[in-house]
C-alpha cells in the first residue's frame, strides 16, 4: 500500500513516516500543499494523510482541487486539536476521516486501515462518465454515443479504477489486486487491459488505457 | 418460370464469380499466415416471394427495371469471420480487389444499429458486370445473435414488446462483449507463439 503524507513540521512527517513503514505501508512525502498537489496528478496512492495548516496551499485547499479534478483518492486530514470548523469544513472538502493532533500513533495506523479497507472507487454514483463514455456501475454496462457493450465484473472494477483515477498512473502491484491467477500476473494484466481497449474501441471512447513504465494510465486518442 | 426470367443465368454467374472471390482469400490468407480467417461462408439468390415482399414494403412496382434499379442483394453473401479482426482483414481483401467497385459500405460494427444488431454490409459490383450485390461480413457470435433474432421477430403477438426488444440488445451487448474478449485472448496467443 502506497501512501502520500503531507505534513510540513519535518521531525513530525519523519516520525510519523518511520511508524507507518514499520507497518508496512509504502510513504512518500510532500512538505507543502503545492508539492502534494504535483504528486498526487500523476502518481497512485492508496490514501493520502494531510495536514490542514501548511505553506504555500493549504490542506483543504489541496482537497478541494484534487477533488475538483475527480480525483478520489481517500484523504485523512490531521486537524489542530479542537478546530470544529477545520473538522466540518474538511468532510464537506470530501476528507474521508480526520484525526485531531496530538494524536496516539495507535490511532492513526487504525484510522489509515478503515479509511483505505472501507473505499470504494466508484463512491454512492450510479455511474462514471469520462471522455466521450459513461460506465454503468449497477451492470456494468459501458455506453459510448451510438452503441454500448457489456463488461464483466472484473473488467468494470479495473475500468471503474482507472476512470477514478484519470490523471494517474496505476501501478502494476494495483493492478494485480484484482487478478485471480497468482502464477499468470503479468499475463492476466496485460490480457484485461487488452481486452478492455477492445471494448473502450467498440463503443468508439477517445482514450485507451496505455503501458508505461511503471503501470498504465489512461490516454487520450 | 423464375421472376428474373433471362437474367437468372447472369446472377448466377455473379454467384460462382463471388464463390471464386472468397476462396481465393481463404487460399491466400491460409499461405501467409497458416489459417484461414473465415470459418464459413453462405450464398443465395433472393427468392421469388422475399423480393415481392422487399418490393412492396417500399411502395415500388413488381418489374423488371424496378428490380435492378432498386434492390441490392438480388445476390448476397454472408461471410462468418471468427474473430472482429478476421472481418476486417477479409473486409480490406475485398475493398482492395481490382475485379470489384466498392459502391458502399455500411459499418454496423462500429456504429451498430438500435437494436444491437452488427455486421459489415457491402454492395459491390463486378467490373464486368452492371448488376450490383451485398455482401455482409460478421462474426459467429453476430450471426448467432442475427439469426436468432430473426426467428423471434416473426413469432406472432409477442407480449411485453419493449422488455423483449432491451433484453436482445442487452444480449447483443454481451455477445459482443464475449467477441472481443475472445479477440484479445487469440492475440495473446498469436504473440506468445
């Protein structure tokens, strides 16, 4: 699990940094809002843990826009102790939780596990539009402008990930969390993409999902 | 006596002339790449009783000029691909061949119709021949899809029209669906070897 943290006190972003490894997550760290907000464009995280009061754009803010770019990523906020306002305006921002500082490690780790065990990608929607279609989350039915075609289950979580996640490339260690055969991972990746660019052609889509270095991400045609 | 009268000797020789042009691409596709992409193909002449019927649907006269001027698929084809990627190849064989004019192509594949129903029409002529005809290009699953639509769509009095109508489209969807997939686990397999 790959997480972003965003705290600009250094000795509490270490701290809370040498934790979270211990408990096997994956951290990378940004120090200010801007910086975040550059990261989180173009990589994958699993859940993003970001401080409120920070330089350069603060913590809503940087909810707020990421949010704004459809981007749904779980975010847990860290709060000054006692600021109701900072805690009602960062869930009405789209924070998923948030936590008051000072705060028992114990609590944190517990919180980052609910938070990224409980998101979905496709949220309370009914369906995902992007580009030039709209993917029905009740069946999975993949609309373009004159025709439509069925997906599999399987197909409509990957799609449904990469349509959550259009800016960023998804991992191929994220990718194989929905693949069934332990010995076929790369072969099983490359066949459901393959597959769901045949499908994203037949309904004429703008965009496919492309190979790159590190995982795929959606393109533009 | 045929409805066609003289003619039918000409339409028949665009039926063996087709027959030719198909396996010479089933020739040439299995010398250069092993397999063929076709998995069948049929023919026919249209009938007496489907041409008056096609006739009278479109308000035209029963005569012999209003035949050739107005109707298409006097001869027709059907091409049965296994993959999407066989229709086209075969598709791309056909528009290429300097013995045939490509009069026009209809892509129900890319843009399938209402009712979910895909193919590839062409009507096509003969260089040496007036006497244009159709040919439809599709996968085994569009034409189990096609076929099995056609024989629902003449049960008489169907009940709940509109459920019936979403639920073959849906079926086509999937059909479709199971086509492309199908696509993409050949490729694999075509790459791997």
């Amino acid at each position: 699990m790959r997480l972003l943290l965003v705290e600009d006190e250094k000795e509490l972003s270490r701290a809370i940094k040498s934790m979270l490894v211990l408990s096997g997550y994956e951290v990378i760290q940004a120090f200010d809002g801007e910086e975040a907000l550059a990261l989180i464009e173009n990589n994958f995280y699993d859940g993003i843990i970001s401080d409120i009061m920070m330089p350069k754009m603060d913590g809503i803010t940087l909810l707020k826009t990421i949010r704004k770019k459809n981007i749904d990523t779980p975010v847990l906020l860290l709060t000054a102790n006692g600021q109701v306002e900072d805690k009602v305006e960062g869930l009405d921002a789209g924070a998923n939780d948030y936590l008051s500082k000072p705060f028992a490690f114990k609590e944190l780790l517990a919180r980052v596990r609910s938070m990224i065990k409980h998101y979905s990608p496709i949220g309370e929607n009914t369906h995902i539009s992007y580009g030039s279609i709209k993917l029905s989350i009740a069946t999975y039915e993949l609309a373009g402008k004159e025709s439509s075609i069925m997906l599999s289950n399987k197909e409509g979580k990957i799609l449904s990930l990469f349509l959550k996640n259009p800016t960023q490339i998804i991992p191929f260690e994220k990718l194989v969390s929905f693949m069934s055969c332990l010995d076929a991972k790369d072969k099983e990746i490359e066949l459901y993409t393959s597959i769901l660019n045949n499908k994203l052609d037949a309904v004429n889509a703008n965009f496919k999902l492309a190979k790159l270095n590190k995982g795929y991400k959606v393109a533009s045609l | 006596m045929s409805i066609y009268g003289d003619r039918l000797a000409q339409l028949e020789a665009i039926v063996e002339k087709g027959k030719t042009l198909i396996q010479e691409i089933i020739n040439e596709e299995v010398k250069t790449s092993g397999i063929s992409p076709i998995e069948h193909f049929k023919y026919r002449i249209k009938c007496e009783e489907s041409l008056i019927n096609k006739l009278n649907l479109r308000c035209l006269p029963v005569t012999m000029e209003s035949i050739y001027t107005n109707i298409h698929d006097l001869v027709g084809f059907r091409i049965i691909c296994s993959y999407t990627s066989g229709v086209r190849t075969v598709a791309n064989k056909i528009i290429s061949n300097e013995n045939i004019d490509i009069i026009l192509s209809k892509d129900y594949i890319k843009h399938p119709k209402p009712n979910g129903y895909r193919s590839l029409h062409l009507i096509v002529k003969l260089k040496d021949s007036d006497v244009p005809f159709e040919i439809q290009l599709r996968t085994i699953a569009m034409d189990s899809w096609a076929s099995l639509e056609h024989q629902l769509k003449y049960k008489r009095e169907i009940k709940h029209k509109d459920l019936i109508v979403a639920e073959l489209k849906m079926c086509a969807d999937e059909m479709s669906s199971t086509d492309l997939t199908m696509q993409a686990i050949y490729d694999l397999i075509k790459e791997e070897n």
